[in-house]
C-alpha cells in the first residue's frame, strides 16, 4: 500500500473514531488534510472535483471496512447521511490465556530463525505479556524449554518470495530443476509457502506454462524480482494449496518403492519405511511409500542409497544423478 494511501485512511479513521456524533462526507472532507489538498474544502468546487472525491471516499470507506473497522452509516440533524465507528464496536476483547496456550505461544515464537519474522514473533509476545500473558517463568513454559524447534530459512529467495505471496505480486527467478544442468527465468504468480521435511517451496501460478506448479527454494539460483500487474489466476483457498505442497513433495504415496540403504545412514528415509532388514555388508533394504518427488528426495542421499524397484523410480534417480553431475 502506498505510504500517502495509508496516511489517508489512518486519518480517516481516527477521525471517524474520536467523533462524537456522525461526521458528513463534507464534514471529513474538510478535516482532512489529503481530502482537504487534493478537492479543496468543497465551496464552489467543480462538480468532477466532487464526483471525485465521492469515489475516493467510497474507496477508502469499503477499504477501511475490509479492514475490520465497523464504520455505521446514520442521517445526522441536518439530513445528510453521516458516519462514525463506535470505539465499543471497534474494540477488541481482552485477551485471555491459559498457562499451557502461554507456552503453546512461547515455542511457536522459537520457530524462526529468520530475522524479519524472529523480530515480529518477539514483539507479538511482549504485547502479550503486557496484555496479561502469564509470563515465562510458569512451569508448562518451562517444560516447553527444553525443546527448541527451528524451521530453517537459508535460502535468499525466501523473504522476497514472501513478501511477494503476503502483497500478491508476480515475480520472476531463474529456476533449476532437478534433472536439468542449466537454469531457466520462471514468472510465477505467488501463493504461499510451505515447509516440507526440512525444505521451503513456493506454490503458484507459471505464467509461461498457464498450470500451477511448485517450487523448491533452494533450486531457485538467482535473484527474485518483482514485476507490475494483477494476477490473471485465482488463487486457491489454503488447504488446497497445502495439498499441491505435498503432492508435489512427494507425501501422496500411490505405490511402494524398494531401496537399499547404507547403515547409520538415510534417517528421514527410515522414519517413514513401512518394513526395514539387513542386507548385509553394511546394507539395509527398506520398503518405503513411493509418490511424486520420491525420486528427488533419494539423489540428496548420493551414494548411501540404490534403488532396487521399481524399475522407473530407479531410471529416474540415475537421470538426475547423471544430471547433477553433468552440470559440475
């Protein structure tokens, strides 16, 4: 949002907030500054002056209402249609916890380590604390202590790419797939990000191959830029997006893969085999559930993993192997 767009509707607001009766759209026009430059106070104005600012003031009235503020439209004493937000229908309730939603809270603000959203996470929970959040020293907080969750964030495209979901912006970044030595620009209409057995990946919209796709942040190899314009696909809601994360992943499973796997080795992959044995000569074979993805997953283990079925997962692995190695 522009910084003299915000401006204007803050005033707007806390002008509509600390009147004590309904305000006209002359009345506000003339009490505020940006209304005030922009259409003069409305003596003798031009008539596309005031159609004007009619449509500037309905357009920050219904953005201000999307907001969250409940502005009240009454006829005032002269018989022109007013407007106020009540400060008791604009104010929220007190917030109340209990010790173990405290510390539910407390974890949740360990997560990041990334700095913008460290900093957002710590200034949320000291505005609750002051709000009469039990504070950390309650016993649920301190067993919570003792585990100390992170989400890593190293890749660089992370925050422009969120950034660009939160203010629905298209973008562009070269992008290497994992069976290609080179990578390609990809615009792509931002929807949300999701973290996926310890990876980052952006779903949303590829404008050049008008499907949705998804994305792993850490093949994104270069900058992320932002480009102008609307999205020309709808954005779906978030559970649906959630699914594509994690189809695209590989968390649907349809089929059952067998895989050899070098002992000590490979712990995520054993987390989720279905049967484990000894191969013998250091060698464990594994039964695991085999979805979409599975094959990008099993390169990041290099040589601690073989394929022994089926024969296109395995097909697929050495492709991406050979890959990889054709583009050192």
């Amino acid at each position: 949002m522009a910084i003299a767009k915000a401006e204007r509707l803050m005033n707007l607001a806390l002008c509509l907030l600390g009147t004590g009766r309904p305000l006209s759209k002359r009345e506000l026009r003339g009490s505020i500054e940006a209304y005030r430059e922009a259409f003069g106070h409305g003596d003798g104005a031009a008539q596309t002056s005031e159609d004007s600012f009619n449509r500037m003031f309905e357009r920050d009235k219904d953005d201000l209402r999307e907001l969250g503020l409940v502005i009240e439209t009454v006829e005032n004493l002269e018989g022109e249609t007013g407007y106020l937000a009540r400060r008791d229908s604009n104010r929220l309730p007190p917030v109340q916890l209990d010790a173990e939603e405290a510390a539910a809270l407390g974890l949740a603000a360990k997560v990041w380590q990334q700095a913008r959203l460290a900093g957002a996470a710590s200034g949320a929970l000291q505005k609750l604390r002051a709000a009469g959040m039990p504070e950390a020293d309650d016993p649920y907080e301190d067993r919570a202590g003792a585990l100390e969750p992170r989400i890593p964030v190293h890749e660089a495209a992370f925050e422009p790419l969120m950034l660009a979901c939160r203010d629905r912006r298209p973008v562009v970044f070269p992008y290497r797939r994992s069976n290609a030595a080179h990578a390609e620009n990809r615009q792509v209409e931002p929807w949300t990000l999701e973290c996926w057995r310890g990876h980052w990946y952006l779903a949303g919209w590829d404008r050049d191959r008008g499907a949705e796709r998804v994305f792993r942040l850490s093949r994104i190899s270069g900058k992320v830029r932002s480009r102008a314009g609307k999205y020309t696909a709808p954005v779906p809601d978030v559970s649906t997006v959630r699914e594509t994360v994690e189809r695209w992943a590989g968390e649907s499973a349809t089929r059952t893969a067998r895989i050899r796997l070098r002992a000590g080795c490979g712990y995520p992959l054993r987390a989720r085999a279905l049967s484990v044995r000894d191969a013998g000569d250091g060698w464990d074979e594994l039964e695991i559930p085999y979805g979409h993805g599975l094959d990008a997953w099993l390169v990041e283990f290099g040589p601690d993993v073989v394929v022994r079925e089926p024969a296109d997962l395995r097909a697929e692995v050495v492709e991406r192997l050979r890959a990889v190695a054709g583009g050192r």
